[in-house]
C-alpha cells in the first residue's frame, strides 16, 4: 500500500519548489511554519564571488531571512553560511554612513561629514583638472567589485589608462595562462563536465572560490563514485574529502605536472587525433637560430600558419581539413629547417630532468605516487572513454554522428597561480589536459559562454597616447600578442603607474593592482596626482608589506606635502583603508542597489548556456549613501566624459540603472543579454528595452539560455556553437578556434630578446624576457625561494580564505565570527616536535621582510616543510565596527605583514615587483619564513600592533553582543 504524505510535508524532490510550503499540521498547536515576511525579493548575493540566486525575505521593510533561490542555474537553492549571512553584512555596525572629508593626518581617521553635493564638487575639480591636463595622473583601481565592463569603461572615456581590477592580485595567471593556451580558463570561464566526469583534479583549489557550485558538484562526483585527486599543501575543505590527497610542495605544481606529462609521452597515451584536429601541435616551427623568425611558425604568403603533410611530402595549409599533418620529424621549408610543434614538446617533456625520479624530492611526492597518477589518467582518459548518441557537425562541414569524450576533468585555482612561476603551471595543466583530449568534450573541462575565444583573446590594451580631454581609444585593459603592442615609451619605460603591459610584466591581461601605492609613492615611473580605489582593502590585507604600505600612505616629500597628493576611496564599510582616505564616498550594500553581473564582465554561464543576472535594491538605505556605481556615472555626467553626457551637455544616464538598460558597448550589445528590443524578445543583441530590469527580476534575477544538444560540447570547433557565438557578439566570426599548446606571441619576445624587431627590450632587460617568456611552459624555482637562505627559512608559509568568509567582508560579520574570530598558524606536528612547540603556544613566524606573532595549532593535514593560516581574519584596532578587545585585533594576526612587495635586487641592482615576470600575477604564496617560540612575557597578543582608529562623526560605539531578529518575535508574539 502506497503511502501519502500529509498536505503540505516538504515530500518532493530536493532543489524543486513546492507546490505547498506550510509543514503538516501535527495537532499539538504548534505553528512549525510561521509566516516570516511580507515579501520575498530574488536576487544575486554577494557574500562571495559566486553570484548564487537567494530569496530575500522582507518584514516591515527590513531583511528577515534569506535562503537560495530553488530556479538559479548557480547555485539550484544551494546556500551556504556566508549566503545566509548576509543579514549581518547588511546590517553591520561598520557600514559608513555619509560621506567624510578628512581633517586629520591621514591614517588617523578624523574626518568631519560632509553632504553628496560638496563631495561631487570636490571629486569633479580634482578630476577635471587631471583631466585637462595629463589624464594618466589619476590612477583608479578596484576591488572584487563584479561592474569591471563600467569602471574600465569609465577610465577609457576620462582617458587614463591607470585602471585594473584586482585581478592582478588574485589569479591573473589563471586567466591569462588559460586564455593564451585555449582560449578560455577554470573558474569563471570554465567547469568540470560533473555529470560525466570519472577522474576530477584539483590543484590549488581553497574553499571560497566558486564554493556552492563545486560543493554540488563533488556531491555528484561523490554520487557516482567518481575518483577525486586533489593536489595541495593544505588538507581542507575539498581536498579533505578528496580519495586522495597529495600534499605537495608550494611552487611545484608545475614539476609534478610535467612528471605526468613525461610519463604520458613515454607511453605513447596521448590523443593524437584531438591534436591534429583542435590544436596547434602540428604547426611547423621554424629552427634557425639566430634568424629574425627562428621559434615562429612557418606561414604561407597570406600568413597562414603551415604544416607538414606527411603523405604529399610537402607544407601544406595547417588548417585544411584534406590534409594529414605530420607531429613528429624535422623537414626543411623553402631552404630552412623546421619542426612540428609536438615534437618539440615530445623533446622537452620526454627529457629525464622531468622524470617522477627526478622530480620527486623537490615536489615532496613519491615517484612511484606520480607514476600511478599518470597509470590512471591514462586508463580513465582512454580506457573509459564516453560516446554520448548526439550527432553534430564541425566547422569544416564534417558531421559526426556521436559526441567522444574522455572523462579526465581539472580545476585549478589561486594556489598555483599566486607563484612567480604560475603562469607557465597554468599553462602545463592546459597542456596536460590537451594532450589527454579532454577540453570540452564529455567528462572533461567544458568553456563557459562566452568563452572559448582566440588565444589569445582580444583587444589590446590601449594608452600608448594619452591626451588631454581626450578618451583611449580602447579599453585599457587587453591582451598583447607581441613586443609592439607594450605600452612603454621608446627608452622602454612603462606608459602605466602600474607597469602592467611592460617590459616588468608583458602579459599583465589584469594589470598589477599590488604595485599601485609603491609606484605612486616613488614617482616611478612618474608621478600621480589622485589614487581613486573602490572596495579593496589595499592598506591592509590586500597588500604585500603591509608595514610599508601603510608608510607610504602617509610619507610627505621634502616640503610637507603627501607623496601621494589624494585618495579618494569608496566603500561600504570602515574598513582598514577608509582612513587613510581623504574623501570617502560611502558605498551601499548590496541589498540596496543596482548590479550588473555581465557577460561583458564575469557572467553566471555555465557549460551548457550563457546566462547574466542583476542585483536590484530589495530595501531602502536607512543612511546617506549611494551606490558607487551610481556615483560613478554622475561623476562621468559632472566631467563631461563622452558617452556619459548627451549632445546637449545633459546626463546621458540618471543611473546605474538606466545605464544597465540603456548602454551600448557596440550596436545592439549592452550588460544584459536577455529580453532585448522592444519587445524584449531577443538575446544577446537587440536595441534596449525599457522593461528589461523588470523582465529580470520577475524571472528571478538572472536570465539563462540553454544550448540545444549539438552545441554543448567541442565549443572550439562546433558550427552551430560557432555560428550561435557569433549572433551573440561572442565572436567576431565563426571560425574554429586553435589551441595554442606553443605559444607564437611569447617567442616574439624572446626574438626581441636577441635584437629582433622594431621594439626591443632594454638591455638589462634582455636575459629575463629571454629566459621567462618561452613559447612552451617550463618550471623555475619561486624567486623568493631561490634568493633567501633556505637553511635560516626553512619553511613556506601560505595563505588562504576559509569556506565561510571571503576577503574582509566575512571577518566583520557577527554570525560568521563566532566560527572563526581568531586565526592560527597551522603547523604539522612533526614539524612543530622538531621545534618544540606545542599546541597554542605563541611564535614570531620570520620572514626576509619582518615578523609577526601568532599562535599555532598542531595539525596532521598539511605538508611538513609548509605552514599556513587563514586570511583577512587579523584586524586592526578601531576598524570594522569591532571592539578593541576583539579576538580579531588582539590575537588574530596578518601574514601579509612578513611578505616582500618587491623582488630582492638583481645583479643590477633592480627590485622588480614581487610577481610572476609574465603576467606581474601577484606572488603571495612564495614566502619562506622560520618560526620561534616567543619568551613568556611576549606570549598572549599578536604583533604589530598599530594606533587605533579614531571613529567617524556619529559613528555608534562597538557594541558588546550584536543580535539580530528578537524585534520580529517581539512582534509575532504582541500580535498573538
């Protein structure tokens, strides 16, 4: 007999709405459901860079509950601790309340308030004198601020090319290493295919990033019994469930690769067909050392690239589908002598310094570990192969009538992109991946609308001519394929404050944020007038050295002015950075504005479909703030930047909202791509629809679409994907896209190296783009590594953000506090026996760069000649809205504290910044430190410690226990 649960038990599915939500009644008159809320609002958190769907419950005008949104494509009802937080976020008693003008010395915190219309005039005055003048001298950089396609946007039109994100700091190797090997990247341009994969990697993978997605991903994975290897110093979060944790050294992720490349070769288990058809392997390459070409493909008359074609005995066109290409072999072209790009990856990778034996002891894994590894790629990727029963046609015409794939998927994250070596780490994942034949094929890393693009993408960046009142005439972030496009003048000194896209960083597709305050404060390479940042918090935890940085945030030159002349900075909260400001535009939460999460930018997509959402306000500011977006755009009005005014001098855009709506990045492509023209019936291009916010937060804040069946996979060669990409504005045309496994644009560099080419390195520059930008990835031992006395500091030391909290944000946060309002360093126990510590006791953890006091926690979970803690946990005294006895101020501590901004002197003399010498991909995680048990009387309290800031003009007092939702029982229980 069947079973019939009683009206209103929650009995469907799990992630499905329910038809009825009231629990049973179980005739103890006790009401299990109360009705919590007046309203239910959908939108986009932002308590991490996840961008999951939530439904925001509203009772009497204020935020009661928040839970994930059932229908999101992100996150499927999915929340986590930091999602549902977000109450305590909106209503935290550090939120900035009117904007401040400073009156004190800077750093100390006094302000006076001062009204919306005397802030606009400052800023504009400021700003239009820059502008009129020398529009490099302001410098505007943000944070994790998810509207990049507007403020890039806005830098463009006020004609600066001093803007960045802060992807420099975060995973700009990510980014670029993926983009310039295969057009796309992990994270937000990618993902695992969870549905079919049998063998996942994760390589530096920590539990804040893209945290609700992966975490129903592994539950599939789990499911299916699906094997999990994850490949990190630290045993948490994922990889603490993962069937096999290989807890490898910090900075060598990129040698245990290539070990299983080595081993893969060897064996002859790679998919030679994926790379005749998908990639560049069979491109010739020319070998004549010395010539102006050698390194560079060999090109047919039109420039197009050439390859051997092993049955006509002869070059043939590389693209054409009739060919049948040589990979291996050495053949001679018009008098020169040239080779297949395979075989010069066979002839590196097969050499023996590459071996599991030989790489082993410095990887700190086994090479018996490292050979069954690459045992099981093989037999999963081509033992275990998928055919799904779909057929599709490729860009040549060929139809195929199933859908091959190899069920090998990897993700990797900032713990090997935040090494000076990263960015080639990044690229050999790429290339093992390949080399296996699992991008975008079932069961393998699947691209993310609108990714893949060419590798590498583009545009350029812009600001080689920068003019008075005159706009770039590009955005001045982009991607470089080659010496002439740096943005350096004719004695090679860098064009930006940041010396992104110059001979210090080429590559530097993010631009370097963590060198902005240096640069600033030396005049190098010139002098700014104005500092504008948004929402990082870049006097504290997101800066290398933090000690100095916050020196040179106050230093004055020889007649007492700041050697930084003015800061203006936004932010929702006060923040360790807001201080140090001189005029502070306070921001929203983002409970009460307007956001845009673009496919310009960083969308929702997800493999199979693009998608976009918003955030619009679900409640009203109780405070004089504005959402800086907003501000942004008056500001752009008040300047009379093009594109922000009409022909008449009139504000072109009321707000961020009308902007949203209203603007075009190119005819017919705005920020969001669902419910386009009129009748808000088109995607992706249309004309604006005056309705189109409406549309979106009817739907639930997002827009999804979904692919049909023949479009989901092989995205790079796929004629319906390709042609669909091209009606989005995706791509420009639909022709397929070639993985770059050699990459052409890095070996113009070394040819400029050598004397090549109408823009040359400078001299003393030579050697270190000969020797880091090679065509093919290649590992090198960490530059702080290879520079310190690895007997005095023996041990690395990392970083990395808990599952709960994200940047600063989560650390102010009174529910998630209670989890962790402390951090320690965590050490293995072997390695603390060696020392003779035990558990809490109170160490200096030393660097090169100074030391800082924190205490430790003995652990097993952690490889032994590594130390970590949590991030942004340490706070300082007066910020946050926390009470000066708080655990975060007293006992929490800060790593950035001990970690170097710049590199140590080279046989030059020359410091370069402390980062990837490709990308200048900031490189936190290469610190090597010692610690030592501190005397008893230095016991009990971190170091160093900092003067207190003062408090802004009514700001309330830290209150001693902050609680939140008794007024709504209060009044549930007077009504009844």
């Amino acid at each position: 007999m069947s079973h019939r649960p009683p009206r209103g038990a929650n009995s469907a599915p799990s992630q499905r709405p329910l038809a009825d939500t009231r629990a049973p009644d179980e005739g103890d008159g006790v009401d299990t459901s109360p009705g919590i809320s007046d309203s239910i609002a959908k939108t986009t958190c932002y308590m991490c860079a996840c961008r999951c769907g939530i439904d925001v419950h509203i009772k009497d005008g204020k935020v009661r509950y928040i839970n994930g949104n059932k229908d999101h494509p992100v996150n499927r009802g999915v929340i986590c601790g930091k999602g549902s937080s977000g109450i305590m976020q909106h209503y935290s008693p550090a939120r900035l309340k009117k904007p401040l003008l400073r009156t004190g010395p800077r750093g100390s915190g006094e302000f006076r308030e001062i009204e919306w219309e005397e802030a606009f005039a400052i800023a504009t005055e400021r700003l239009s004198t820059i502008r009129r003048n020398d529009p490099k001298r302001l410098a505007f950089f943000t944070g994790r601020d998810q509207s990049q396609s507007l403020t890039g946007w806005w830098a463009s039109q006020f004609g600066t090319p001093n803007f960045a994100a802060h992807g420099g700091f975060c995973s700009v190797n990510m980014a670029a290493g993926g983009l310039y090997s295969i057009g796309g990247s992990f994270w937000e341009f990618g993902e695992p295919d969870w549905d079919n994969t049998r063998y996942f990697m994760l390589f530096g993978v920590a539990e804040d990033h893209d945290s609700n997605p992966i975490k129903i991903g592994l539950g599939k994975l789990k499911a299916r019994g699906a094997k999990v290897v994850s490949i990190n110093p630290c045993r948490t979060g994922y990889n603490a469930i993962a069937d096999d944790w290989i807890g490898i050294r910090p900075g060598t992720d990129g040698l245990f690769v290539f070990a299983l490349i080595h081993e893969l070769l060897k064996a002859g288990r790679v998919d030679l067909d994926y790379l005749l058809r998908y990639t560049n392997a069979h491109i010739l390459v020319v070998q004549e050392p010395g010539a102006s070409d050698d390194g560079l493909f060999v090109r047919d008359a039109d420039g197009n690239p050439l390859a051997w074609d092993r049955v006509a005995k002869t070059a043939a066109k590389a693209t054409d589908p009739e060919a049948k290409p040589a990979l291996t072999g050495s053949f001679e072209v018009d008098g020169r002598r040239c080779t297949p790009v395979f075989q010069l990856i066979a002839d590196r990778y097969l050499d023996g310094s590459y071996a599991p034996d030989a790489v082993a002891e410095r990887c700190g894994i086994a090479a018996d570990t490292i050979r069954r590894i690459a045992a099981e790629l093989a037999h999963v990727a081509f033992e275990q192969t998928i055919e799904l029963p779909v057929a599709w046609t490729d860009w040549a015409g060929r139809r195929h009538e199933t859908i091959k794939g190899r069920p090998v998927s990897m993700h990797a994250m900032r713990g090997i992109s935040a090494h000076s070596n990263g960015f080639h780490t990044c690229r050999a994942i790429h290339l093992l991946q390949v080399l296996l034949g699992t991008v975008d094929v079932p069961g393998g890393f699947r691209f993310k609308p609108p990714y893949p693009r060419s590798a590498p993408p583009g545009p350029k960046p812009a600001g080689k001519t920068v003019k008075p009142m005159t706009p770039l005439d590009g955005m001045p972030l982009g991607f470089v394929c080659g010496p002439d496009d740096l943005l350096v003048d004719e004695a090679g000194t860098p064009l930006r404050i940041d010396k992104a896209y110059s001979w210090d960083a080429p590559l530097a597709a993010h631009g370097l944020m963590h060198t902005v305050i240096r640069n600033a404060w030396a005049g190098d390479p010139y002098p700014i007038d104005t500092l504008m940042m948004y929402m990082s918090n870049m006097a504290w935890n997101s800066s290398m050295n933090t000690v100095e940085t916050i020196a040179m945030l106050t230093d004055h030159d020889g007649a007492g002015n700041y050697k930084i002349p003015f800061i203006i900075y936004s932010d929702a909260y006060y923040s360790e950075t807001v201080p140090f400001a001189d005029l502070v535009l306070p921001d929203t939460t983002y409970l009460e504005r307007h956001d845009c999460i673009s496919l310009l930018d960083r969308p929702i997509s997800h493999a199979d479909g693009p998608g976009d959402a918003i955030r619009h306000p679900v409640v009203e500011p109780d405070r004089d703030v504005r959402p800086f977006q907003s501000v942004l755009i008056e500001l752009g009005a008040r300047l009379g930047l093009p594109g922000f005014v009409n022909d008449d001098g009139t504000a072109k855009y009321a707000d961020y909202a009308d902007y949203i709506v209203n603007h075009e990045r190119t005819s017919g492509i705005g920020p969001l791509a669902g419910w386009r023209g009129k009748g808000g019936t088109a995607i992706g291009k249309g004309e604006a629809n005056p309705n189109q916010l409406q549309r979106y937060i009817d739907n639930g804040g997002f827009w999804h679409h979904d692919f049909a069946d023949d479009q989901r996979y092989y995205k790079m060669a796929n004629r319906s994907y390709l042609d669909f990409a091209v009606q989005m504005g995706f791509i420009p045309k639909a022709e397929p896209i070639i993985f770059q496994l050699y990459s052409e644009p890095m070996q113009r560099f070394r040819l400029a190296a050598r004397g090549h080419g109408r823009v040359l390195p400078p001299e003393g520059e030579r050697q270190r783009i000969e020797s880091y930008m090679d065509p093919l990835p290649f590992w090198y031992m960490p530059f702080e590594e290879a520079a310190v006395d690895l007997e005095k500091y023996p041990l690395h030391a990392l970083t990395q953000r808990p599952m709960h909290m994200y940047h600063s944000w989560g650390s102010q946060n009174a529910w998630l506090r209670q989890i962790t309002s402390q951090n320690r360093l965590f050490v293995h126990h072997r390695t603390g026996a060696g020392l003779g510590l035990v558990d809490d006791d109170w160490v200096w953890i030393e660097s090169i760069n100074g030391r800082v006091k924190g205490q430790i926690k003995l652990i097993d979970g952690v490889n032994e000649s590594t130390v970590w803690t949590w991030n942004a946990i340490g706070k300082r005294r007066g910020s946050w809205g926390l009470k000066d006895d708080a655990a975060e101020s007293n006992r929490g501590f800060l790593l950035n504290h001990v970690i170097g901004d710049q590199t140590s002197a080279d046989a030059q003399g020359k410091r370069y910044s402390n980062s990837d010498p490709v990308t200048g991909q900031a490189a936190w995680f290469d610190l090597r430190v010692r610690i030592v048990k501190c005397p008893d009387k230095e016991a009990g309290f971190t170091e160093p410690q900092f003067e207190r800031f003062r408090q802004p003009p009514h700001f309330e007092p830290s209150p001693d226990k902050l609680t939140f939702g008794a007024e709504f029982r209060r009044a549930r229980e007077a009504a009844e």
